[in-house]
C-alpha cells in the first residue's frame, strides 16, 4: 500500500472549522482515500473515504486535489468530541491479498473550548 | 444492533505465559482481523480472518495465532508471551459483501499488560 504523510498534531478552536492535510504522492489509480479517527479510549472509527471526487457525510466533508496526490479532511465546525487521533489510509479495494489497514502515526487534533 | 465486541477489557499476565482475547464481528459482517496497538503508535495489523482461515498476515511472529468460528466470532492467542506484547489489541469486523464492503468497525480493545 502507498505511504501517507501527516502533521503529527494539530489544534483548533471549538466551533471552528479544521483541515486535515494528507500527502499521498504515490498513490495508484485504484487506491481509495480512507480516513479514520480514534478517541482516546476508544477503537478507531471509520469517517470517511473517496476516490477523485469531494464526499460529504454527517461527520466530514473530504476534499482530493485533482491529481489525487494529496487530500484534506474537512471538519466544518469542531467540537471538543472531534478531539482524537486523525488517520488517512490507502486503501485498494482490488487488493488481492486483503483488506488490512496500514496505519501511519496519524495527526493528533486538540479542540479548545 | 450491537457493535464489535472484545473481552475481557483488561488483562494481566506474566512472562512466558498464552493469553486469549476474544471477538465478536457486528452483526451481518463476515470477516474478522485483529490489530495490536502500542502506546503512541497507530494500530498493527495481526491478521484476517474471512470463511473460517487467515486470509492475510502482518508482520507478526508465529506465537501469534487466531481462529474463527462458524458464527464468525474469533479469538487470538498469543504464546510465551514477552514484555513487549503489552498492547491494546483491537478487533475490527468487515464484510466481503454488500455495501458495507472494505469497512471496518472497530472495538474497544483489549488491554493486555504484561509483568
């Protein structure tokens, strides 16, 4: 699977807004864009995923550059609960050795009230 | 409708001896693997479970080993276990069809602390 690249941590404010860079420079044409988020004491949880175009649901929006080399997590307004560790996957669904998840180290988002 | 589940939450155990940590998939997911993740680190894939065999494989010593049941819950167990195995261990559950293909639901852990 292709490497992703993250800041290691962020901060934001409550009820602002977040962008969460990805870098994925080499990433293949069949490679999914998946983020996950982890609260503290808690498993991950899946939040998002796209292919090219921007994807919106209940919890975030994301956005993929055009050349899909690098992508961005959109959290429209965040709340102290949105404060966990963010990670951006690669994922081909034509994997044929499985569907693992390779983790990276993720970014670690604090929200301040 | 239930989610993931693992037990026990927490447990202890001295060098050299086999733990069992268990997991059962949410409801209509087929496919069961297993993550090991240190303090500070991002979770390590184990292995995965699909039909009852182990489908894919990380880079883990063969004292790691797993099963799956008919109902597609699954266990992992660890021999002679060493300092460096205390980790939280995380099961996720998936399905290879339907729309819920390639997600994975994760739970809560088990923590397992080694003397």
């Amino acid at each position: 699977d292709a490497k992703t690249t993250q800041p290691n941590s962020m901060e934001s404010n409550e009820e602002e807004p977040v962008h969460l860079p990805c870098n994925h420079s080499t990433i293949s044409g069949t490679d999914y864009i998946h983020w996950y988020r982890q609260l503290p004491s808690q498993g991950p949880e899946y939040v998002i995923h796209g292919l090219t175009s921007n994807v919106n649901n209940r919890m975030a929006s994301l956005a993929i550059a055009e050349d899909r080399k690098s992508s961005t997590l959109i959290l429209h307004r965040a709340t102290l609960r949105d404060a966990a560790v963010y990670y951006c996957i690669l994922r081909d669904p034509l994997n044929q050795a499985g569907t693992a998840l390779i983790f990276g180290k993720g970014t670690t988002l604090s929200v301040s009230s | 409708d239930a989610g993931v589940t693992q037990s026990p939450t927490h447990l202890i155990k001295t060098r050299g001896q086999q733990v069992t940590l268990r997991c059962s998939p949410k409801s209509g997911h087929d496919t069961v693997s297993w993550y090991q993740q240190a303090l500070g680190q991002g979770p390590q894939f184990i292995f995965q479970y699909y039909e009852e065999e182990e489908r894919q494989r990380g880079n883990f010593p063969d004292r790691f080993s797993g099963h799956q049941f008919p109902n597609y819950s699954s266990e992992l167990n660890v021999n002679a276990l060493l300092l460096g195995d205390s980790a939280l261990y995380l099961c996720a559950s998936s399905s290879k069809t339907g729309r819920f293909t390639d997600t994975q639901y994760f739970g809560p852990g088990t923590r397992l602390t080694v003397l």
